[in-house]
C-alpha cells in the first residue's frame, strides 16, 4: 500500500524548476515575485460526475485540470508560474496517479508551471488546483473594461466539447471517428495562454473571459461588468471542425451556449484589428471577430448581413441543469 507520504514523493516531487523558491515539502511553498508585478491567482475544482464522468481516463484528467486553470490566467493576460493541487482520492491506485501525474506534468512543463505544494486525502474522486501567474501593474483583461465601440473577438473554435457531451448523453448519434474527434477537444482543452499574453503585453485587448460555461453566458459577465451590450453575428462564430458538418441550429445553439470550449472572448477598439490578426498568427491560435460591443444593453443577434435574428441562446448553469 501506498502512504500518502510515498504518494507524494513518487508521483508528485521533483526536481525544483526555479521559478518557486521553496517548493513541496514544508508547512508552506515560497514565491519569490518578479518586482513590480501582479500575482493573479485562480482556483478550479473538477468534481467526479460533475465535470467528468466516472472512470475518466486519469491521464487526460491531469491535462484537463491544470488546462482549466491555465485558462483562467489565459483571459487575465498573465503568465503561468506556479501551482498547487489539492487532491481527495478513493484509493492510491498506482496505475491512475502515474496517468494523472504525466498528464499534468506534461501541460506544466509547456508552460513552466511548477507544482509547488498541495493536499493529499482519501475521499471522493475531487481535484482542485489553484493557478499562481504574473502580469504588470494595469495590463490584467479584466471584465470590466469593455468600451461601446470595441469589437468582440474569440479564439479558435466553438462548440466541438459539447457536440461531444451530446454524442456521450445519447442525444445525437454521431460516427465514431467524429465522436471521437469531438471528444477529444472535450477531454483535452488548449489553454491560450500565448494568445492572452499576448493579448495584455502588448495592450491589444480591453476585457476578456474564458469561455467554459459558453459564449453567450460568459460574454454576460464582461457586458454586466462593463455595463455595456453587444451584438452578435451568428454566422460569424467559428464551430469547431467537427460541428461545423452539422446542421445550422445545431451549429448556432453550440457555438453560442456550448460550455467547456476554453477559448477566450475578448473586446478590443477597432484600431487593434492588424496587430490582433498578426498575434493570433504568432502563436498559432487563429482569432475571428464576431461582434462588437454597444452602448445599448443586453445582446442583439444578426446574420452575416446584418439583419437582425430573433435566437434566444442561453447558457450552462450548474445549478440548473
Ligand atoms: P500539512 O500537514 O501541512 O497539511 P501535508 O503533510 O499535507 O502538509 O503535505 C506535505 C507536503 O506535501 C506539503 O509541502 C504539501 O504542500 C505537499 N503536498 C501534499 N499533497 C500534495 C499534492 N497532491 N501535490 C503536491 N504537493 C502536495
Ligand atoms: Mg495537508
């Protein structure tokens, strides 16, 4: 049997990649911040048949825990540094913490992210990880800083995570490969974090969001905070390559209110349109503008000509679905 003590040591320590300056093993971890910046700091909790089903490959679970957070400091414009997991797990299974922990190591080394301490105990499969990253004084994209005027802008692609989800409930039937396909951007989300940087370092971007609950629910809070509107064009919102073979209402109800896509919506004047182009093609994310931001409340729809729709899209509640 494994202790908790050889848990950790085995799958978790290792050698220290310098960004923290005390890493596991003491009461606390020490950061040594770069002067002058900001830590932002996030949380995300992946509940067992809450965020993933049961059984779920431990592997792909190490990638998606640590993606989900890497998002969160995606939107805010701030670089990875360090983080720690907190872990509740009906057994020490040698086989699962081996996946898991390749899984999370392989994303943090592709972003420098240093495990630097955590929790470890016995309970229901529970896997919380908080995110340590840095940005300068007044750069973060924070939700409230869309202006009336600003294009609405989102990363890569819309809707394929929940197609999957569809495939898997038995509420479409979809060929394997494309289930499969599907699933795959479901299981192992691409946090933007280049894309975000870039995005804050370069002042391209006003406000920005991950979008894991879906567009329309999670572009709500930047019009809320920033007490602004929007209008959408719904042909104008990439779907995923998988959705994109599907029928138009399916393709519009799941890129706007899909969930689990982790691109981010961002805002940004109209005089940034090159310079966002050209850093989306930098760091290998494409970018597509698919509204703008106006004064008036709440969230308009238009076709690609810019007739008005009637689409009622709403979003993912965990509370009430
Ligand atoms: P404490 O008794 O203070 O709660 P623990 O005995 O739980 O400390 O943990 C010992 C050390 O191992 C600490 O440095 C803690 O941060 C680290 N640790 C525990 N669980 C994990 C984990 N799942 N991942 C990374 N570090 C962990
Ligand atoms: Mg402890």
């Amino acid at each position: 049997m494994l202790s908790e003590f050889d848990l950790i040591k085995q799958y978790f320590v290792r050698p220290l990649a310098g960004r923290a300056a005390l890493g596991i093993g003491d009461d606390c971890a020490l950061l040594a911040p770069t002067p002058g910046m900001q830590t932002a700091i996030s949380s995300d909790m992946l509940v067992e048949g809450r965020h993933f089903f049961a059984g779920e490959d431990a592997l792909r679970l190490g990638h998606k825990s640590l993606a989900v957070n890497l998002s969160d400091l995606a939107a805010m414009g701030a670089r990875p540094v360090a983080f720690t997991l907190a872990l509740a797990l009906p057994a020490a299974e040698r086989a699962w913490l081996d996946g898991f922990s390749r899984g999370l190591f392989a994303l943090a080394d592709l972003h420098r992210c240093e495990l630097i301490g955590g929790d470890t105990t016995k309970g229901p499969l529970n896997i919380c990880i908080t995110v340590f990253g840095e940005v300068a004084p007044g750069r973060a994209l924070r939700r409230s800083a869309a202006r009336a005027g600003d294009d609405i802008w989102v990363s890569g692609t819309l809707g394929d995570a929940r197609l999957a989800l569809a495939g898997y409930r038995g509420e479409l039937t979809l060929p394997a490969e494309a289930q499969a396909a599907a699933g795959t951007r479901m299981h192992t989300p691409t946090p933007r974090v280049a894309l975000g940087v870039m995005l804050a370092e370069r002042s391209l971007a006003h406000a920005a969001i991950d979008i894991s609950d879906g567009l329309v629910g999670d572009l709500g809070h930047i019009l809320e905070k920033s007490r602004v509107g929007a209008t959408l064009n719904a042909d104008a919102l990439p779907a995923g390559p998988v959705l994109a073979t599907q029928p138009q209402a399916l393709r519009r109800a799941f890129t706007a209110a899909g969930g689990d896509d982790y691109e981010i919506c961002f805002t940004a004047p109209a005089s940034r349109r090159d310079a966002i182009l050209a850093a989306g093609a930098e760091c290998g994310t494409p970018v597509t503008r698919i509204g703008r931001i106006d004064d008036a409340a709440g969230l308009r729809w238009t076709d690609a000509s810019g007739a008005p729709l009637p689409l009622e899209l709403s979003s993912f509640d965990h509370f009430t679905q």
